[in-house]
C-alpha cells in the first residue's frame, strides 16, 4: 500500500502531538527511547484516519496484552478511505534504529511506516514481514538503511520507498521527528493490528577511544617501510629487509656499514590514518648484538619532524620491548611544519636510524618486530578546528556582483543578487581562508532561494575550496546547490579534506540563474571519526563491454584494481563479490577473488560471472568489499546488463524517433554509449568561427559516420541568446551557416536546432527572434529539405508575436518536472499554434528529470512515463536528458551533473544505471511503431498502444494509485512478452483476449504481435 498524504496536513498533525513525546528507558547498557508509555493517553500516540482519503473509521486503543502496553490500530473501510494511522512524536535526538513488535493476520508481508526527519522530509518505508502472522519483531537501521540507498544498494528489508516534503533528497537528515504506522485494508481484514515494544534507539555519544593500529602490514615485501641511505652524507651502505624469522612476517632487519664513510641509515614508513585524533605510543619489539643505541624520527600532523638521538637498548642479541612516547620525543632537535618543539597530533612519519654511534663496529644489524601504534579516535567534533562566518561583516570576504548583509528573524543571512539583465555578471562570494587539516570535516548551514530555475543546473552552489602551503588552489569540493523557490532549509555536509590541505574557504556563486539566494549560519568543523582508517583508497571496476553492456555471446568478465595507502596484509588480499537485482535480491551468491600486487599499493583481480545465472536484458549491480582489518570493508559497486546488439541498429536513423544530447557532445565515450542503447540521431557541437572566413567545426562526426548514425546540431544562435549580437553578427550567421552545410550537410545531417532555453523578455527576444531568421533563411537558401527545429523554449506567446514560428520548421521545449508537465506544455503549444495559424509538429531536444537525490528506479520510472506521455500527444522526437559526465578523478557521483546521467560515470568507468536498461528497452521496443490510443481503466491503471504495419504491438501501462493485478485487453495472436522496469522479461498467454497483468507505479512493456488492420 503506498499513500501519498498532504504534508501541511502532516506538519499541523506533528505539531498537535509533539507534547506528548516519549520516556527515556534502559535496556542493558544502552539507552532508548521506550515509545509506548502506559501513564499517558494512549500511550503517548494519536491517531489519523487518512483524512485525504475520505471515508475510514477506525480508532487506537492502550490494552495491555502478554503483560506489556499494546496498541490496538482499528480500521474499517466499508465507507471508503485508504488507511488508518497511529504516530508519535521523537524527541530532538538521533536516531539509529527503530524496533516494535508487530501482529498482522497470516497473508500480510508487509507493513507501512513513514517517518519524518529534521527538515520535515517524509519517508514512506513499505517493511517486509513474514507473511506467517502472529507476533514478530521488526527492527528498522536508519542509518545503515538510508546509507545503503544512497549508495544505490538498499538493503533488502524494505520492499518500496517513497519521500516527500523537506528536503526531499532521499537522504536521512538527523534528527527524527516523528514516527507513524499505516495499516489499509489488507493488514487489517480482521479489523486491527497490534504493536508492543516500540523501542527508538540513539545514535551513541562519540567519545574517545583508544585503538591499536599495526604498523608492520608487510605482505610480500617491505609493505609500507622504505629504506634510507642517508645518501647527503655519501659512503654508507645497507639495507632493509623481511626477518622472515619473526612470526606472521611481521619483523625487519635494518643493516648499516660505514666501513666507506657516510652517518647514518634508516627505516622509515609514512603513516596514513584518517580520523586519528592523537598517537600516543609506538611499541616494538627490537633486537641486536652490537647496537647499543639508536636515533629517531617522528614527524606529527602538521609536518613538524622531531628528533632525537642516543636512545639506548641493550645489545645482548635478546628480543625487549621498546615503547617510544612521541610527546617525550619532542621538544629537542624539530624543524618543518609548526616549527615549535610541540608534538601535534597524529604521527604522520617515523625513521629509526643506525648512524656511526650506534655500535663500536662499522657494520651493525638490528632487527625490528611487532610494531604498533596506539592512538585515539576521537569520534565527537573538533573543537580546535572550527571556523564559524561571521555576517556582521563584509570585509574579510571577497566578492563580486550585488552580495551584501540582510538581517531578519532568523539572524544576519549573505544575500546574493542578481537580475536578467545582469546574468552575464558573475556573483559570487568566498569567505577568509581558514586553516585546515586532513580528515572529515563537517560544513553546516541554511539557504534560502528564490531563483529562476528550469532546471537544476540554473543554481546556486555552495563549495569548499582548499589550499596547499604555498597558496594554490587544490581543489574545489562541492557541497551542494539550491534551485528554484526553495524555503529555509538546512545544509549539512561531510567532506574529506586530503593531506596536502592546509587552508580553506567557503565560496558561494550564482550559476546560469538570476534571482536571489541567502546563506545563514555557516560554520565549518573537523570531525574525528571512526572507522580509524582506510587503508583502500578506492575500488575500480572495469570491463571490456562498452557501458558495462555485454554481448549475450561474450564472457561477463570485470576487471578490478584496488589502490591502497598501505599494502594489505596477506590475509586480506581477497576480494568479495555478490550480485543484485535492482530490488537488492540476490542472483549470484557471495564469492571471492585472489588479489595479486601489481605494485606500489595496487591490487589486481578478475571476476567472471556464471552466464547461466543472468538473463538477458536485465539490469544488474556487482557489488564488491574489500577487507581492512578493524576497519569497515570498502565497498564499490558497478551496474551492468547482458544486452543484444539495439533492434534499432536495424532501421534507418530517420524511423527511431530518439535523439539524444550531452553536457559535452564531443566525448567518444558519449557517441558509443548512445549507440549501445540504440540511439540512432546523436546530438554534436557543430558550427563556425564568428570571424572571417567562417571556418566551420563539427567534432564527432567520423564517429557519426562510423556509427552510421545521423546528426542533429546546435548553432551560434545559442551565443546570441545568451550575450546578444557582442560577438555574433548576421553575416556571420548566414555566411557561416551557408559554409558549414557546405562542408557537412551530406554527411548525415538529420536537423537543424536553432538555440537552447533563451532568457529574457522586449528586446533580448526580438535579438533572438533575428538571428533565428538569418540561420533559417540562410538554411533554405543551401536547401529547402533541411528541417530547422525552433529554439528550446517554453510555450512562450512573446516569441509567436514576435514571429519566431516562420523561421523555424518545428517546435522545442525542455521539461523537467513531472510526466504530466509534457502533456501540458504540448496542448499550450498546440494552442498557440492554432492561435497564429503556424501548425508544425513538437520535438524535445531535453525531457529529464531533476535526479540529484533521486532514487535511480524513480528517475527510470519517469523516463518511460515522460517519454510515452510525449509521443501518446503526437511529439516528434525525443531525447531523454543525458548520458554521461566525465568524471576521472570518482568525486562527481550523486552531484547534480552526474545525477542527470544514465551511466555510472566514477573514474570513467561507464556502467549502467538502471534508468539506462530502462532507457534501452524504451527505444527498442518503440522503434518505428506508431500510437495508435491510450485507456483508463477503472482501477486507474494508464495503457499506452503503439502498433507498426506490421502489427507488432507495444502496450505501456502502469498504475500511479495502487498496486494490483489489472485485467489487459490485448489483440495478441500468441504469448505477450512483459517487460518490467529493470528489464526483466516474462512471457504471458492470453486467455479470451486478456492478460492478467500486475501493474504498480513502475511502468511495464508488453510486447505482441497484433493485428495490423486494428
């Protein structure tokens, strides 16, 4: 059962019941939250009837049953309605978990839940029961769940998922608010169902733990130690090696001569351990016959070296135990860093060194074993790391554009303004550098937006920018980005700062948009935090199959490579894999691979999937870990799918009524991808140069031709519409146009697309509707046939007066709201068409979706829905908004570029999303057939018919209410092929001319041969 409620309903609900609260209980050592109290009005709950669905009774009783406060959750829907409810409110505390104990009648596997977290967001969880009845109990993760769901994984105890409201990212923003049961009408066919033993469960307080790292991980070879000859006092000689003698191989034996000269030699290891607050002590074991002394290095966290010499052992050839405090270590001999004599923080280097002292005989040995750290992860903030924007004042900030201090109830907010007229202004604040450290950090704080926004790429972003020593830029993390009319809400962010960081600064900026954006209360804090460190720094996955998207013939084969900061030790250089439907059911059980060195603290294996296990056309995810010791695993995953060669690769480009666009249309990795999926009409950057002689430019058009695919192109009327004729002439139009089509008209040139979401009301449109007309005309001089396609505008009266339509062939627009927003936009046109007597057909050169937070299956829903609305209104062409987004160093993944993206594009390494299988089968079972008619049935199932000469058949259909099985007429001369979502194929027979098929929110494609006269 999935109900969308009215949330200002909800808000007004909480507010009602946020008194009663909850009591503090203990059970064991752990503090809880007990949510049934029994000395309050029904335990502390109220409850709802689902007023937005008029017409259930129903009522929440406090009996005590078995000993212990039940809830008694009444429901009859003999009147009407969806679902009864009982909630209570959460005190301001993060949540970790949730548990109860349920009782459902036999035959109910599921239960819904929805809870509500600190930006008011509303996730409605669908739990899986047994479907056995009687009491069981349920325990709901919130943070391991909502983590596993943006990871693009969920954890299998959560059969559907919906969010609203809020932030509405599908991301959990601690703390919880409020807590809800839903029960409709199958949970409660005997009336009710009862719930004992709520129990909400904290996020424990961080504190600081002592843990011991080791620090002689050496594999096959000197694992993170390295040897140092002291080569700037010249004629020492040695050596560092394996003591293969010591257990676990887990000993060193560093061996100095000075017989020639030189001072000294050393082994030394840098230290990488992210989150380690202190190191308080290093202990080792050593042993020698003729070393009696030796000298150390220990470098701290902020580069300082400290050193000290003569530190004695006994040279008995007996193994003793060395315990080595780097705060007595400190304050002698220290250069670098802070440069003060002080031990700060974490040991980022030690070098134990044999110099000509050490022993009375030129030629010495000593031998090194069991070494240790002992550190403290402290898992609170830093207060010693901590920057906080001080708005009272401007002047240590450095802006640009209109940014200024504005004050109201809710405090002093940074204001970044800007108008239409000055979008060509860039405007941006940066706050003062702050000094930085590596680690988490945690950046905290409220916008506020009211900007014009189409689409998501219209916003304003926040970021962080680091610094190095010196002073330059290392780079710039991203933090986020508000668009539209966005209410006060809360940003809270963690990032890594790597290394080589040693200041920071927060930047604010105005991007495409125009508008207002606030930014409040920012403050910027180092966390210290578990797991203590890790040692993989990141896990690539490969194959030889384009996109991840294998032939049915060829061998479903990854490559992996795992980079680490520090070598793995002999155990735990094994990686393990399993594989997952898209429901995170899983198809191919856990196994494991060998990982073999290759070298500098990278790892290599192969992992070969059985065929037998995989169907054809479905959407998959590999899943892999590797271990690290105490620490979490390190996770990765990577989409795949086993997919024939695109039915569409069979039909003349012109017949496929896809086309596609990319952020960068000159990307080879962006042509391939799109053929793979059977696109046939790819988008590319084609035009001239403003300047005589007009030299024209089309990149990726060798791989058009080699594609055998058609073209459409973009033209420098774009540049007029964004900076007016500054640079763009009407000579250069049409003599560039004129010279272009000259070079590549007949090299598959399939349509002309004259701009791209102008901006701008008076002049600006009459400056555009101008350079429209010199493309246009300048096109029909070179050839009539050519089609021009109208700029990607919204159905906008202005550019008709201005009489735009006569310069083009057909229409654009651009939609990125819900699928019924095309429907609507399309009539609006057809309406102003009728209106100027200028009747043309529509393209969309982009429908999309806003995806950044949105669950994958949520955008591949909307993908088959926009796409189906579109043709069923008589669109022309369609492209779904986009394919892929550089990203080589795997920091892009889940911004709002990548989130637009049906590939996967970490480290360029193009995997499949599942909106990508679904975005194949779409294309490929469309094809050329034409829509024929669409039907409501009366449980509000949608069906779509689409039908070629032939008769073969496409029907789409899907259900946006309920789930159920619907009754599909069908004029099918054999079975009916289903396919779901994810691909997942079904064969289905008719019975009287009917299927019998289960229809849901997510749409499905029944494939038929029909009747061609029907």
């Amino acid at each position: 059962m999935t109900d969308f409620c009215d949330w200002r309903r909800v808000a007004l609900f909480l507010i009602g019941i946020v008194a009663a609260g909850s009591a503090w209980g203990q059970t064991g050592q752990t503090q809880t939250l007990q949510l049934i109290h029994p000395q309050r009005e029904l335990g502390g709950w109220t409850f709802d009837n689902g007023r937005e669905f008029p017409g259930a009774e129903g009522k929440l009783e406090l009996a005590t049953v078995d000993d212990a406060p039940t809830l008694l959750l009444h429901g009859d829907f003999s009147g009407g309605g969806n679902y009864v409810q009982a909630a209570t409110a959460l005190p301001m505390v993060d949540l970790a978990s949730i548990a109860f104990d349920i009782k459902v009648p036999a035959g109910v596997g599921n239960v819904t839940t929805r809870l509500i977290d600190g930006t008011g967001q509303c996730h409605q969880l669908d739990i899986r029961l047994n479907d056995k009845g009687g009491w069981q109990r349920y325990t709901f993760p919130v943070a391991r769940y909502f983590a596993s769901l943006e990871a693009g994984a969920p954890m299998d105890i959560v059969t559907r998922y919906e969010k609203w409201s809020g932030a509405n990212d599908g991301r959990w923003h601690q703390p919880a608010k409020l807590f809800v049961i839903l029960a409709g009408r199958s949970a409660l066919r005997d009336g009710q169902i009862a719930i004992r033993n709520v129990v909400a469960t904290p996020t424990p307080p961080k504190t600081a733990v002592p843990m011991t790292v080791r620090l002689d991980e050496l594999g096959d070879g000197l694992g993170a130690w390295e040897y140092n000859n002291g080569d700037e006092f010249r004629g020492a000689r040695g050596g560092l090696a394996p003591n293969d003698g010591w257990e676990a191989r887990r000993g060193l034996t560093l061996r100095a001569d000075f017989t020639e000269g030189g001072r000294y030699v050393g082994a030394r290891q840098r230290i990488q351990l992210n989150g380690v607050k202190s190191t308080q002590l290093v202990r080792l074991r050593v042993r020698s016959s003729g070393v009696r002394q030796f000298s150390l290095r220990m470098v701290d966290e902020t580069g300082q070296c400290h050193q000290r010499h003569g530190i004695e052992l006994p040279a008995d050839g007996k193994w003793h135990s060395l315990e080595l405090d780097p705060l007595k270590i400190a304050g002698g001999e220290h250069w670098g860093g802070a440069d003060d004599g002080q031990w700060h923080g974490a040991l980022s280097l030690m070098e134990l060194m044999l110099n000509t002292g050490s022993s009375g005989d030129s030629k010495m040995q000593l031998e090194l074993a069991d070494i240790q750290a002992d550190v403290i992860v402290d898992g609170v903030e830093s207060t010693g790391s901590a920057w906080r924007a001080d708005l009272t004042s401007t002047d240590t900030w450095t802006m640009q554009g209109d940014v200024g201090l504005v004050k109201d109830d809710h405090g002093p907010w940074l204001r970044l303004r800007r108008t239409l007229e000055q979008l060509q202004q860039d405007t941006f604040a940066a706050g003062p550098a702050f000094p930085v450290r590596r680690g988490a950090w945690r950046v905290r704080c409220q916008t506020r937006a009211d900007l014009h926004s189409p689409d998501n790429s219209y916003h304003a972003a926040i970021s962080l920018e680091l610094f190095d020593r010196a002073g330059g830029r290392l780079e710039l993390l991203p933090l986020g980005i508000v668009h539209g009319k966005a209410d006060t809400s809360d940003l809270d962010q963690v990032v890594q700062i790597p290394p080589a960081a040693v200041t920071a600064r927060l930047r604010a900026e105005l991007r495409k948009t125009y508008g207002d954006f606030w930014l409040g209360q920012v403050s910027v804090t180092r966390l210290d935090v578990q797991p203590l460190a890790q040692i993989v720094s990141d896990i690539r996955i490969a194959s030889a199959a384009t996109g991840n998207l294998f032939l049915p013939d060829t061998d479903v084969a990854f490559q992996l490579a795992v980079n680490t900061a520090s070598p793995l030790p002999v155990a735990e250089q094994v990686l393990r894999f399993e594989v997952r439907d898209y429901r995170a059911r899983v198809i191919v059980p856990a196994g494991e691979a060998k990982l073999l060195s290759s070298g500098a603290g990278a790892y290599r294996c192969e992992v070969q999937l059985p065929r037998e296990s995989l169907q054809v056309g479905q959407f998959y995810e590999l899943h892999v870990e590797v271990p690290q010791g105490v620490s979490s695993p390190a996770t990765e995953f990577s989409g795949f799918a086993v997919l024939p060669v695109a039915a569409a690769k069979r039909y003349r480009p012109e017949q496929i009524p896809f086309t596609i666009r990319n952020w960068d249309s000159r990307i080879r990795e962006y042509f391939l991808l799109s053929d793979r999926l059977g696109l046939r009409t790819l988008g590319v950057w084609g035009g001239w140069s403003n300047s005589p002689p007009y030299k024209p430019h089309l990149p990726g058009i060798e791989l058009c031709e080699q594609l055998d695919a058609q073209w459409i192109t973009g033209t420098p009327a774009a540049e007029v519409e964004r900076s007016g004729f500054a640079k763009v002439s009407e000579e250069s139009l049409r003599e560039g146009v004129a010279n272009f089509l000259e070079a590549y008209a007949g090299r598959g040139l399939a349509k002309i697309a004259l701009g791209n979401e102008p901006h701008g009301t008076g002049p600006k449109v009459l400056d555009n509707v101008k350079a429209y007309r010199a493309i246009y005309e300048a096109v029909k001089k070179f050839d009539p046939k050519i089609e021009v396609i109208g700029t990607s505008v919204e159905p906008n009266e202005e550019y008709f007066k201005a009489g735009y339509q006569r310069y083009l062939d057909s229409y654009d627009f651009h939609v990125y709201e819900h699928y019924s927003s095309v429907r609507n936009a399309m009539r609006q046109y057809r309406e102003l068409m009728k209106k100027y007597d200028a009747v043309k057909p529509i393209h969309s050169t982009e429908l999309g979706l806003n995806s950044a937070g949105q669950a994958r299956l949520a955008v591949a829903i909307e993908l088959i829905k926009k796409c189906t609305v579109f043709f069923a209104e008589g669109g022309d062409t369609v492209s779904w908004f986009t394919i892929q987004y550089p990203d080589p160093n795997g920091k892009a993944r889940g911004q709002f570029g990548d989130a637009h993206c049906v590939f996967d594009c970490k480290f360029n390494n193009f995997n499949p999303r599942i909106d990508a299988i679904a975005y194949y089968h779409m294309i490929n079972s469309l094809l050329e057939k034409k829509f024929v008619r669409e039907q409501l049935l009366d449980d509000g199932t949608q069906t779509f018919l689409f039908r070629n000469g032939q008769g073969a058949t496409l029907q789409i259909i899907w259900n946006d209410d309920r789930e159920a099985t619907a009754s599909i007429a069908v004029d099918a001369a054999g079975p009916v092929e289903r396919i779901r979502i994810d691909g997942h194929r079904t064969e289905l027979t008719p019975q009287d001319g009917k299927i019998a098929v289960p229809v849901s929110l997510e749409p499905a494609l029944l494939l038929y041969q029909g009747n061609p006269k029907r």
